[in-house]
C-alpha cells in the first residue's frame, strides 16, 4: 500500500499523541453542531477533526436519515468557528462531489458501503485525482479481506492519506455489545499493513455509554493511534445513536481516564500474543460451560431415576470414588488436588442441589 506518512492528518504527530475525531452521530441542525462544537472547544480537550453524519445509512427505512446536503455548510461552519478540519461519511460518488464542493476536508467510508465493492470502487472513481484523507471503517462483516480490498480501491485511486477505522463486527453473539469487537482482526490488518493509521470507534463498538471508557482503554492498551468518538451536546434528544454518544464533558471525563501505554516493539508483541490467547481462553470457557450444563442434565436424569426407584440422593461412595479419581487427573494436567476437590465439591454440591429439588 502507497500511504503518505509526512503531512497525513490522519497520522500521529510528532507528540505521538492519539488522532481524535469527535463530534455528533448527526448534524442534526446548525445550532445542535454549532454548540456540540463550542462546548467541545470549551473542554481545552485536544481533537484533530470535527465529525457529523450528513447522510445516515440506516438498518430500517423511515429512522432518521440525515439532513442530507443542506447540512455541509453547518458542519463546515462549525469546524471554522472552532478552528478544526471536518470530516463526514460518503457513501456515493454524489455525496463525495458534494463534500469537496463544500470544503469537507476529511471523508470516511461506513461500514455498510465498505463491505460493498462496487459501491466502494465507485467512490474510488470520484476520488481519483483528489488529495483529500479517507478513513475506511471495517465492514460490517469480520471479513479482513473485504476490509483491505475497500482500502486498497481508495488507495489505488491515488488517495494516499489513508486510515482503518475499526468500528466491530455484526455478528450472531455480540454479547454486550453493539457490534462485537473481534479485536484479533485490527491487530492482523496492522499487522499486515504497518504504516496504516488504525483508529478505533468505541461508539459504534458499544452502542451504550457505559462501555465506552473500557473498549476504549483497550483500544489505547492494543496501540491503536486514535479514537474517534460520538459526541452531541444534548445526547437524550439526538435524532441517531443517542444511546452511545457522549455529552461534551462526559468525553473530557473519558480522555482524562484514557491511561496510555508506551509504545515499544516488545509490548505491541506481547499484546498481541495475548489477544490471541485471550480468544483461545474465551472459547475454552465456552467449552466448559456447556459440558457442565450437559453434566448437570445427566444429574437430573439420575435424579429421576434414584426417585422413582427410591433410592438416596446422598451416595457417599460414589461421591469419594468421584473425588479420588477426578484428583488423579488433574495431577496428569498439572492442576493442584486442592483446587480441583474445591471445584468438585461446588459442582457435587449443585448436583445434589438440583435432584433434592426434583426428589
Ligand atoms: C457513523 O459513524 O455514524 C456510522 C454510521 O458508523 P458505521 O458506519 O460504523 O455504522
Ligand atoms: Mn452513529
């Protein structure tokens, strides 16, 4: 890949601080970009570029949808009054002629036009010839390969200000998440393509307030250069995501817990030997849980048998031949008596529980 590293905004200055893009979900009308800029001018928080959705691609028809073109020159605005870049999302050659005839000075690709190569190559065919930074957030899908295409058709169009912006992965378990983050997938496309600027977008990762200082701690922790940040001065009446943008002063609140970490080659090794092994670990847990349910259901069925014949819950000698021989084991995996006669013990114990329940 042929990115500029000298006089890319999209790259970390010489303090090696982070790349932060913050601003509203949506520009939703002059005054609410106007005073989302101010008051984030007012914090004394540093941030590189002033964001705000023009056009919104939504999951369902008839959300709100963007002011749409209208609304370019009240985030240009904004940015001036604040003395900052702007940046927005395109997702059709349209859109990209609007925004440079508006003076937009950054445009990202979102995650629904990046997992889509023709819509992808055509905003590459509007940007030939323009210097103009990109970010290109990961598609929806925890694809690398789409990702890297998406950002190869922009760079290959001659753009050379270039960054990934890692916004998670629609995915069947997402768990607590909006959009589960699979980090292992940013740590191999940085690993593939160094000199790319990797942001991460903890809004759209969380989709709730609350987790936005963790993901984001741990994109800080995993090296990633930047953040960009959904943040709206009145979030409770924000017309898109205003479950997971932040007032201004909440973002203040988020920067100054941010503890950065050094960035050295040992420690980027070592983070990303232990992603590595803390998505082995999570799918082990996996494992576990669902052998123990799978246990607990013979319990019950021995439970059902032990009742229709009358027979003991308690069996004391089969609990001692359990515990002597499960001991044994686990001195063959290295794991020590203690622990494994405490783990035992609780599990006996729900065991017993569960057919004293149906006895
Ligand atoms: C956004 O940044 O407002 C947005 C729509 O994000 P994504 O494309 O990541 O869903
Ligand atoms: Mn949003």
């Amino acid at each position: 890949m042929n990115i500029k590293n000298k006089n890319n905004v999209l790259e970390r200055n010489n303090n090696n601080a982070l790349i932060m893009i913050t601003g509203p979900c949506s520009v939703e009308s002059e005054q609410q970009v106007v005073d989302t800029a101010m008051q984030l001018k007012k914090t004394s928080v540093p941030f590189d570029i002033l964001r705000g959705g023009i056009w919104k691609p939504r999951t369902r028809p008839n959300a709100f949808e963007g002011v749409g073109s209208r609304a370019l020159a009240w985030l240009k605005k904004a940015g001036e009054m604040i003395g900052k870049p702007v940046g927005t999302e395109v997702a059709t050659p349209l859109h990209v002629e609007l925004c440079l005839s508006h003076g937009i000075d950054v445009l990202w690709i979102g995650a629904r036009t990046s997992a889509n190569p023709f819509a992808v190559q055509a905003i590459a065919d509007a940007l030939k010839g323009v210097d103009i930074p990109v970010l290109v957030k990961n598609p929806v899908s925890p694809d690398l390969a789409l990702w890297i295409g998406a950002l190869e058709r922009i760079n290959n169009a001659g753009v050379m200000q270039l960054a990934a912006i890692h916004r998670g992965f629609s995915t069947l378990d997402s768990g607590e998440f909006r959009n589960k983050p699979g980090w292992t997938i940013p740590i191999e496309l940085k690993s593939r393509i160094p000199e790319l600027p990797l942001i991460c977008d903890p809004s759209h990762i969380s989709g709730k307030r609350e987790l936005i200082q963790s993901v984001s701690q741990e994109a800080v922790d995993l090296l990633f250069d930047g953040l960009m940040v959904e943040v709206h001065c009145n979030p409770d009446v924000a017309l898109s995501d205003k479950e997971q943008q932040l007032t201004p002063a909440a973002f203040k609140q988020l920067m100054d817990s941010l503890k950065l970490k050094a960035e050295t080659t040992e420690d980027s090794e070592f983070l990303r030997h232990i992603t590595l092994l803390r998505e082995d670990i999570d799918k082990i847990d996996t494992d576990i849980i669902k052998l123990l349910g799978e246990r607990m259901e013979r319990v019950e069925k021995i439970g059902d048998y032990k009742k229709k014949c009358n027979v003991a819950v308690l069996q004391p000698d089969r609990w001692k031949e359990i515990l002597k021989s499960r001991i044994e084991q686990g001195e063959q995996s290295s794991l020590s008596s203690d622990f494994i006669e405490n783990l035992y013990k609780l599990i006996h114990e729900e065991a017993f529980n569960r057919q004293e329940r149906s006895s």
